[in-house]
C-alpha cells in the first residue's frame, strides 16, 4: 500500500501510518490474516471462532463519557454516563492513537450505521486485528465499493484491545485497565482494555441514541420485520426475552435485529448485521440464526467447538454469553434496504420468571408508556454470577438503558407521541413461565406465544373479548383459538391461587419501587397506569 493509501485509510483517526494497512478488506482477506496472526480458528463450517479472555460481555462499569462544555448540560449523567474529564479523554485518546501507530499493521474498516441516507452516519473503525474488522463489516453497513474512495469518517473508533488503560494518566475506574470513552464533541470513541466485540456496536448504538433525537428520529433497542401486506412491527425487549427468536418469523420479512430508527417516514435498521447470543441454540426451534451461524464468514465469540471444530452449542464453560455475528443477508427473507414504513404494531417482551404476567395483553397509550419506561424483565437464577435461588427483577428503562445519553424521559416521550400519532397498537408479551414461578412452573409454550402474536399482528386478538386481569391492571383475551383459555389468564394456570396472589403482590412492590425512578418525568395519565402494591 502507498504512503498515499495509508494517509487515506487514516484520514480523521489521528493514527500514524505503521508499515502495513489493510483497509476495507472482505471476509475471505480478513480470515486469512486473522489465522495467520492466531487470532483464532475456523469451525467445521468455516465460521472464525475467537475467544475474548476476561471479557465475556460488556464493561458498563468502564464506560465513560467526555464531559465537553459544548455538551454537557444533554448528557444524562450517572451510573450509566460516568463523566470523564475532557484532558483526561485528549491524554487517553493520544496513547491509543501512539499504541495503534507502533502496531506492525493495522486493518480498517468503512462503514455507514443507519439504512436511511437521510440518517445514516459514517464510521472508521482502526484496530489491530483481522477478527475485529471482520465483526466490525458484519455489523455494519457496508456501502458500494465506488463510495469508499472518497470516504471521510463522521465518527472514528480508535480499537485497542490488548492496551492496558491507566486511570491515573487516563481517567477510568480506579484499578481497572479497560476503559471504552467516547467524546460526542471529537466524534471519538477509543475502547482499550476489552476484546469483547459488542463494545464496538454497542458505542455506536450510543451515538445513534444521541444524534437521533436532535433530529426527530426515536433509536430503539429492537427488532423489527414487516409483513406480506407491509405491516411493520417492532419487538423490544432484554436479552433472553426473546426478541431475535420471535421476529425471525418466516411468514415475515427481517427489517433488522436490535437497532433501529422510527423516522416521520418509518422505520429503518441501523446495522448490516445480527449479533445473536447461542447458548443451547436449538437448531429445530431457530432454524435461521442455526444455519447462519455454521457458515463462512459468521464471527462466533466464546462458542466451544472439538478438536475437528464441531461446535457444542450448549457448552457455556468460557460464559453463558456466547455470540455469532453475521452479515443480515445470511438469514432468507430480509427487506433489502433495512427500511420499511411505519410501525402497526408494536411488542414489548418480558421473560417474567416470577410466572405471573399474562402472555399476551394489549396496553393503553400511557401503558406502553409506563412499561418503556419501566423496561422489565426477571432474570433466572444460575444464569448469571450472583443471582441466588430465586428469580431477580430487572429494570432496564427504555429496554436499553446503558445505551442511552440522554435523559430516558427523552426517548419516553418521543415513542408516546409516535404511538399517538400513528394509532400503533401496542401489545405486552410474556415469553418467561406459567403455571408457577421458575422452579416450579414451566417455560412458556413458544407455540403458544408464535400463535398469539400472529393473532396480534393480522389484527384477528383486537377483535376477541378483553378482560382486565387485577393485578397489574392488563388487559387480557378472553379466548383465543389454539391457546388453553388457562393460559391466557396466568392466575388460572397455578395449581395454588394463594402463591399466585403473593408472588403477584410481590411483583406489584417491585414495579411501584421502580417507578419511583422515573415518576417524576411523566405524565398524570402515566401515572395513573402506573402498577402500585395492594394495600
């Protein structure tokens, strides 16, 4: 490569050019030099494996934001924007940049996040391995060959993995060597510290959150798909709610798997890819993610395979989060493009472990409200270090609260006013247990939950006979062909009512506790739909 390559694969990073850059390769290249490097292996299929050491998942403890004059008084500072001196960001910023300089090569990668033109910002990623890269064009959007020559970057990520951070030089959290910081004022992000790829998405989806809204666009943690008649529906929810699984439905086409935008025009995907967790992936029950995950050119992260490269799927010994990035066009039945129109439908998914929520029940206007902002769902024991025996309550406002810079009342406010506008109806889907709390009952039937959200999003549930369920104030079916009617009615389907009523009262108190977080930035209608504890 020309001196003149290496300062145009560069251009906006700050990055000296090191003797070799490999800008922009493809899967093929980067596999290549990612084997040759030894930063992984192929499976039996030809997928990279890599494994990630220490980080398994996402540092949120190492996140920092610059806190730059121009924008400090926007940021929603806290737990989730911890405030990083501006000098301290510049200091940083300078020895990631000498670090990457000093490598022996570098491989960068130019890409767009957002579908719609109108939105979309360009990204240039420079990181010293092939594997990243690799992660960074299956996420992504990759634009035509013939827009890469004049690309200049809107947003650089500087990609330092094997650098120890130093917080007392770099700022950070005392005694750590990870720190992911971002400046919205450089347009910077350098993450160190951390091969978990997800940073790498993830501080872009942050940036996405706080550019969108300026422009009257709402970013969402979700998924969506449209249908044959070109109905879109959105599917927020947590991890393990079940979000990828439900709207990789084959009667509808794929939009995009976690992260879009509601524009005044519709809706648009903000990646080229899917980032989907496969732990005990089950290749009967998800087919699609299954057969995209054993193919060339899919990026697994932390997935155990034999010796031949057999994957064990259900192998969870180096973390429970194991993942499989891949290109979207590897899952059939995609809307070219990423953009669909505007949203019918929209599905909020909790994984309620307690096993007292309904598995379907439609939401008034300051409902959905309540329960986007409230962003629940119950996490299993054993699933994560810490968790005891039993379930834990989860509360993640807006279903993404570490992605959020600004105030949550903000993207709150913003979805109340689209669903009002649109007339989108809005539905509260539990994928989690029934019959009883984990432990005792069973996993939801996604036979059940496929059946009712199809009813849901063809429009034949608006039409049956809703009653309203005492606990939480939900509006239920009161039957619905092909569901048990004791399923629709979660209170029908414990063998002992009295353990119902005290496992409900107890997820009252939880949800009343939480909402004292937030009750303060929101309407009286809202708080009037707001779940109390009985008395």
């Amino acid at each position: 490569m020309t001196d003149t390559s290496h300062a145009r694969a560069l251009s906006g990073t700050g990055v000296s050019a090191p003797q070799t850059v490999h800008a922009n390769l493809t899967a093929p290249g980067l596999t290549t030099h990612a084997l040759r490097r030894g930063e992984g292996r192929l499976s039996a299929d030809g997928a990279f494996i890599a494994v990630t050491g220490q980080h398994t998942g996402r540092s949120v403890q190492d996140k920092f934001v610059a806190d730059d004059p121009e924008v400090t008084q926007e940021i929603w500072w806290g737990k989730v924007n911890q405030k990083l001196d501006p000098a301290k960001f510049e200091s940083f910023t300078t020895r990631v940049r000498d670090y990457l300089g000093g490598r022996e090569e570098l491989f960068t990668q130019d890409l767009y996040a957002g579908a719609d033109p109108e939105h979309r910002i360009k990204v240039r990623l420079v990181t010293p391995n092939a594997w990243h890269a690799m992660f960074a064009r299956n996420m992504f959007i990759r634009p035509p060959v013939e827009e890469l020559a004049g690309f200049e970057p809107d947003y650089v990520i500087l990609h330092a993995p094997e650098m120890e951070a130093n917080p007392a030089t770099d700022g950070g959290r005392e005694g750590s060597s990870t720190l992911i910081a971002l400046s919205f004022a450089k347009k910077v992000i350098a993450i160190a510290g951390t091969s978990y790829a997800g940073e790498i998405k993830k501080s872009i989806f942050t940036v996405m959150n706080w550019l969108l809204p300026a422009k009257g666009v709402l970013p969402m943690h979700c998924s969506a798909n449209v249908g044959k008649g070109g109905d879109t529906a959105l599917f927020f929810g947590l991890s393990g709610t079940g979000k990828t699984t439900l709207s990789s439905d084959p009667e509808r086409a794929l939009i995009g798997d976690d992260e879009h935008g509601w524009s005044p025009k519709g809706v648009f995907n903000f990646e080229g890819g899917c980032y989907a967790k496969v732990i005990k992936l089950s290749k009967e029950a998800e087919p699609q993610i299954w057969n995209a995950s054993h193919r060339f050119g899919a990026v697994l992260e932390n997935v155990v395979a034999d010796e031949r490269g057999v994957l064990d799927l259900d192998n969870g010994s180096l973390t429970e989060n194991t993942r499989s990035c891949y290109p979207i066009e590897f899952i059939p039945n995609t809307v070219p493009g990423g953009m669909a129109g505007l949203p019918k439908n929209v599905v909020m998914l909790t994984a309620d472990a307690f096993g007292v929520l309904p598995p379907i029940s439609k939401l008034t206007p300051a409902q959905a409200m309540y329960h986007f902002m409230s962003g629940y769902t119950a996490k299993v024991a054993g699933t994560e270090k810490g968790l005891g025996k039993e379930p834990q309550a989860t509360f993640s406002t807006c279903f993404g609260a570490p992605f959020l810079p600004r105030h949550p009342e903000t993207y709150g406010r913003m979805l109340a006013e689209l669903i009002e506008k649109h007339g989108a109806q809005v539905w509260l889907v539990n994928t989690g247990w029934t019959g009883g709390a984990y432990g005792t009952g069973q996993r939801m039937s996604i036979k059940h939950t496929r059946a009712l959200l199809r009813a849901a999003l063809d429009g034949s549930l608006a039409k049956v006979e809703f009653v309203q369920e005492p606990f939480f104030g939900l509006a239920i079916p009161k039957t619905l062909e092909g569901v048990p009617s004791e399923v629709l009615n979660p209170r029908d389907s414990w063998a002992d009512k009295a353990a119902y009523d005290r496992t409900a009262k107890d997820l009252q108190s939880r949800f009343e506790k939480n909402f004292e977080t937030f009750a303060g930035a929101v309407s009286e209608d809202v708080k009037k739909a707001a779940i109390k504890a009985a008395a």
